[in-house]
C-alpha cells in the first residue's frame, strides 16, 4: 500500500452553483452537506486507504490558497495549482510524471473532488482490489450501477454475461440521448462513467506516448519534481499541452482496460442545485432548506438563504432560491442545469466582481 497515491483534482468552477460558487471558492470547496466542504469529504474518505500524506490535489490559481487552508493535514507541496485549464489528460499526466520522479513503483487513482458517496465503507472496498489490479499493470476504470436513463453522463459497456471481480471493458460511449439512454438502462451492462481510475504511474504514460505523444513529450521535459526549475518550467509548458480529457486520449484507445462494477454506493456528481436538493432531506411539501425560511402554500423547492436573511415562499413551487451578500439567484428548478449560462452574461458583460 505504501507506493500507493490518490489525485484529486479540483480545478473546475462549479459554475452551475452560482451564486455560491465562485472562483476563488467554488463548488468543491463549498459545505453542501453537513460542516465538510465536498473536497474534505473526499479526503476523509479516503483516509481507510490513502493516508493524507500520499494526497496530491491539482487546482488552479484562484482555488489553491483555500484547499490550502481547509486540508492542513495535506502537505502543502502537494497541492498544486495548474498554470492553465487543460483538461484531464494533461492533468493527469502532470500527476504521473511528478510521482514517477518521487517513487518509481507509484500506483495512482485518480478522484474527482466535488463527488457525494452516500455509502463510504462499501466504496472503499471496491478500492482495494482496483489498486491491486493497477499495480499489476492494468488500467481500471470503476463504473456504477445506473438508477435511471440518464443522459448527462458518459457510460462504460461491460460484457453482457457479468463475470466475478474486474471485467474487461467492452466500449466506452460519450453521453447518450434520451432514447439510447432508455436502451442502455434496459441492458443492464452499461454503467455509468464516474470519472475514478487507477493505473501505474509508468502504464499512464507509456498510453500518454502512445496515443498524445504532443503532451507526453511537453510533461516529458520537465524537470523532477524536487528541481528547483521545476516551478518556472511548468508555466512554460503546461499551456501548450492538448487541451483534451483522459477518456479521449486514452481509455478509448487503450487494449489493458478492465472495470468494476459497483453496486449501490450512494454516488452522486452533485452536477446542479437541483441535485443538491434531491440529496437534502425535504419537508412533508417536498422543500429543502439549508437558512432560514419562512413557507407557505408552497412545494418542491429548494431555498438557501446562507444565513443572511429570512427568504419566504408564498404560492410557488419547484424553485431554487440562494442568497448570498452580493447576489441572488432565483431559478427554475428544471431548468437547474442552466444556471452556468448566467455565469456566461456575466463574463460577458465583464462583472468580474460577481465571478
């Protein structure tokens, strides 16, 4: 276990929590749930496996100084802010090539920060023998059982005829419309992408080389982690890797892919406020209320009045009501998913102080 790590990566906006979320405190250093933000609850997850010590996160400029603050069990060195947004495979190289020059037998999994896993101790329990087979030198990908058609999700096909333990992947397919997610949710053997995998540090990126051999190369140059040039390089190079995600580069292309296939873990990617309500407990009209708030005649909703004020409901129903002390966000709650198109008109017209 001990050549064992976890990368977290925490660059996103969460621009779809707006107001709350901004850049320098966005989705996944925000407490949706409880008094963790969603980025310590990944950590204290993992702790059964991976120790803080062997954490590494990878934000941005913006985010760095909060996880900083909010994970003092993390050395500081190791979380790390990217010069430039460039997706996952770039990312995720940078990780591998750092840990390769820190321990050559480095086995890495790779988490996302802003996930809920309402059933930790039986996700754990599928980590274990995903960091096995990795260190044997295979690519796992863990997939989840689908509870419904869901169309915002990629999936991972798996052999009709379910086998014991990892199986190999049969296909990988990008998000579906409604009608072939219908199809997939019948089949029983698609399973939902949720964005965690393992590998050898040394298998990473020798399938970096193979299949992005632009980036590979860039990553490749840089010098190890320890070097005092390092830092200086990393600006330099990082912006001129392919801006393209793990799965493009390499999951679809790779042939030593296998998956687990895991049950009922609670998993949720928290991707809109209205997931955010879904998770909530709601009262016996269907509201969920993190604040305080006064309803009436009213159902389905969610309000979040971030302690600032009283907000109350008369006669409305299914909205997403959150304040914060400069903005207030009044939404639709079927319409959730959109609340990232206001973060665009707002970009557009330069109001910098609400981004």
């Amino acid at each position: 276990m001990s050549h064992n790590y976890g990368l977290i990566l925490a660059g996103g906006r969460g621009t779809r929590f707006w107001p709350r979320s901004r850049r320098s405190h966005a989705k996944q250093v925000l407490k949706f749930f409880g008094e963790r933000s969603l980025i310590q609850q990944t950590v204290d997850r993992l702790r059964p496996v991976l120790p803080p010590e062997r954490i590494w996160i990878l934000t941005n400029d913006h985010l760095r100084a909060e996880i900083v603050k909010q994970l003092p069990e993390v050395p500081k060195r190791q979380i790390l802010a990217e010069p430039a947004q460039r997706n996952t495979a770039p990312a995720i190289g940078l990780a591998a090539h750092i840990l390769q020059s820190e321990d050559k037998d480095a086995v890495m999994g790779v988490f996302p920060a802003d996930h809920v896993i309402g059933r930790p101790r039986e996700y754990i329990k599928l980590l274990r023998p995903a960091f096995q087979a990795a260190k044997q030198g295979k690519i796992v990908v863990l997939g989840i059982q689908p509870r419904w058609a869901e169309t915002g999700y990629g999936y991972i096909e798996f052999p009709l005829v379910p086998e014991k333990g990892l199986t190999p992947v049969t296909s990988f397919r990008e998000k579906p419309d409604a009608d072939t997610a219908q199809k997939f949710f019948a089949a029983g053997n698609f399973y939902w992408n949720a964005g965690m995998f393992f590998w050898k540090t040394s298998v990473l990126l020798d399938a970096l080389r193979h299949h992005l051999p632009k980036t590979a190369t860039l990553i490749a140059g840089l010098p190890e982690f320890s070097n005092r040039r390092f830092a200086a390089r990393l600006k330099e190079v990082f912006p001129l890797c392919e801006n393209i995600s793990i799965d493009y580069a390499v999951l679809e292309k790779a042939q030593n892919v296998v998956g687990i296939r895991a049950g009922d873990i609670g998993w949720n990617d928290v991707g809109s406020w209205d997931a955010v309500y879904e998770l909530h407990k709601r009262d016996a009209h269907k509201n969920a209320v993190r604040g305080d708030a006064l309803l009436k005649d009213s159902s389905g909703s969610y309000v979040d009045s971030g302690h600032h004020k009283l907000i109350a409901l008369l006669g409305v129903h299914d909205l997403i009501v959150v304040d914060t002390p400069d903005a207030l966000l009044i939404a639709d709650r079927r319409r959730a998913q959109q609340v990232g198109d206001l973060v665009k008109l707002l970009e557009k017209q330069k109001r910098d102080d609400l981004l």
